[in-house]
C-alpha cells in the first residue's frame, strides 16, 4: 500500500486540452512554425500556460500537436469534432492544412498511434508491482491518447534516447502521399473556385444581356409609340385640311349661287 502511494503521489500532473486551448496551440504554432526552430516549442508552452492557467510542458503541446496533425491526415473527422462550433472546425481544418505544409520537407513527424485502454483501478487490494504495472500504463496512455479531451501527460523533456528510437518507429504518417492528397484538395478547390468565378462570370453575362435587351425593347416600345403619335397627328391635321377645302368650296358655291339669284332679281 506504501508503495502504491508513492507511486501515485510521484505521477506527474496532466493537463487537458480543450477545443479552445487547441485552437490556441495551433495559431501559435502556425505564427511561431517550431518544426524549423524546436525551441519554438518551449515559448508555446509558456505562453498557452500563462494564458490558460494551466502547466504545459513542451513535449506535452508538441505531441499535443503531432496528434492533432496525424488525425487530420489520416481524415479521422470524428475524433477531431468531437465538440466545439463549426467555425471552430472549419478554422482548425484550415490551420491544420497549413501545418503540414510547413512541416514539409522538416524532420518534424507525426504519427498515429493505436489509442489503449488505461486499465481500471481494482476495488480490492493491490500488489506494489501491480500499481507500478498500472501507473506506467496510464503514463503511456496519457502521452499517446489523441481524444480531443483526452489527457497528455507531462514528460520529461530529457527522456531516453531509447524511448525516443521506440517512439519513432510507431506508425507514420506518409509525408509524399499527404502532401500529394493536401495538393490534390488544394487544385480541386483551385478548379472549383475556377468554376464558381467562371459561373458567376456567365450569370453576370446574363443579367447585363437581360437588361440590355431590356433596355432596347424598351426604346422600340417608345420609338413605335413615338411614330403612332406623329401618324396620328399627321392623320389630324390631313382631316382639319380636309375640313377647310370643304368649307371653302361650299362659301364659293354659294356665292355663285348670289350672283346667280341676284341676276335673276334684275
């Protein structure tokens, strides 16, 4: 029982990564690009530590990291919006993308690890080998879960180079074929904002040939009423002529007919 004590009292803190600390980590990480300069990493620990509240080691926000990068690539959606908005989604997407073009050409790696189930603590007593057997086990499950709230425990930023080599020979992402799906989905929303652009282009098109031709019946409609309007008026002043020659033709007529009956009077 005393060593199982022991045991628990050395374990070392873990901290919790949220939706937000996440976005956090991979802004800063995005501006700070540590996959050239690793000692990036300790200034991003001190500052998510002093804006959270929360003791971040480096090794903890760069596995933090290689995690979030190995979901991405490995397009597993469902670990990675297991909360959060959808803005907070399609911005932590976006960095993603970023980071593992940054990382490119880099001796940074990032790998996806099968998750292990940390064993669950018996109700009854306990051997000291035991509760080491356990300890060790939910440090490695700690260090390797890549839930988005699972818990990342702080280690040691001089671990073995034996650890290290065990690490490394994990499970890989492919840089060449990521880098070719990322420029793939890169030329595919190349083409179809090329479409989208040529779309609105022809619609553009469209409208402004609608209200030219608008616009020119328009000026027939007007042009043809203009032109009944001078027919009409020509029409008018024809039957107003017409009117006048009548008249004056009538006035002669009866003058003749004075002159004849004034004659006859005679």
């Amino acid at each position: 029982m005393a060593a199982a004590s022991r045991a628990t009292e050395n374990a070392p803190a873990r901290v919790y990564f949220s939706v937000s600390t996440d976005l956090s980590l991979l802004r800063d990480v995005q501006a700070s690009d540590p996959f050239r300069d690793p000692a990036q990493w300790t200034r991003i620990a001190e500052r998510l530590s002093s804006d959270t509240g929360k003791p971040f080691a480096a090794r903890a926000v760069r596995d933090r990291c290689q995690n979030l990068m190995a979901l991405y690539a490995a397009n597993d959606r469902k670990n990675l919006r297991k909360s959060g908005t959808e803005e907070e989604y399609n911005e932590r997407d976006h960095i993603l993308q970023d980071l593992i073009c940054l990382a490119d050409g880099t001796n940074f790696t990032f790998k996806v690890r099968a998750h292990r189930r940390a064993p669950t603590a018996p109700r009854g007593p306990r051997s000291a080998a035991a509760t080491r057997r356990a300890a060790e086990a939910v440090r490695n499950d700690a260090a390797d879960s890549i839930g988005l709230l699972s818990p990342l425990e702080e280690e040691d930023e001089n671990s073995s180079s034996g650890i290290e080599t065990a690490r490394k020979k994990d499970l890989e992402v492919d840089h060449e074929f990521l880098l070719k799906r990322m420029k793939h989905e890169a030329e595919m929303q190349r083409r179809e904002h090329a479409i989208e652009s040529r779309r609105l282009a022809l619609e553009e098109s469209r409208l402004e040939w609608e209200k030219q031709r608008t616009l020119l019946e328009q000026q027939a409609r007007d042009e043809e009423r203009r032109r009944q309007l001078e027919r009409e008026e020509e029409e008018r002043r024809a039957r107003a002529e017409e009117r006048r020659t009548y008249a004056a033709q009538q006035q002669a007529f009866l003058n003749i007919l004075e002159g004849i009956l004034s004659r006859l009077n005679q």
